[in-house]
C-alpha cells in the first residue's frame, strides 16, 4: 500500500486553551487551522482518549449542521 502524504505543516500557535491548542499551518499547500486537543495527565489514558475522540466528532458533526442550516462556519 502506498504511503499518504497530506503535506502538513504546522506553523505557529495561535492560542492556547484548557481544552486545546489552536496551530497555524497549511495542508496541501492551503493555509489552515488546526485544533489539538490536549490530554489531561489526571484522566485515566483510556477514557480520556475516547472522550477526546467524542468531542472531537460531535464538534465536527456540530458545524456539518450549522453549514447545511446556512450558518457561516470554517471550512
């Protein structure tokens, strides 16, 4: 199997928050945004992991919505 190149680079922090960390970059060549999400040492691995995981969906799920209702939000 071939090996995926998305060309990532991440720049800069922008902003640093209690629940994640916010990059400068581009990917493919286009600048862009990317969100981190942190893990917190006093979580057990796991769970935090999948609630990480969780977040980060429903975030996703939550502006693929507000797109489709005509809402403006970051592509």
């Amino acid at each position: 199997m071939d090996k995926l190149n998305l060309e990532i680079k991440v720049e800069k922090l922008i902003s640093k928050g209690a629940e994640a960390n916010i990059y400068l970059g581009t990917f493919l060549g286009y600048k862009a945004i990317f969100k981190k999400r942190v893990p917190k040492p006093y979580r057990k691995p796991e769970f935090d992991l999948n609630l990480r995981v969780r977040r980060t969906i429903n975030e996703a799920k939550m502006l693929y919505i507000a797109r489709k209702e005509g809402i403006p939000v970051p592509t």
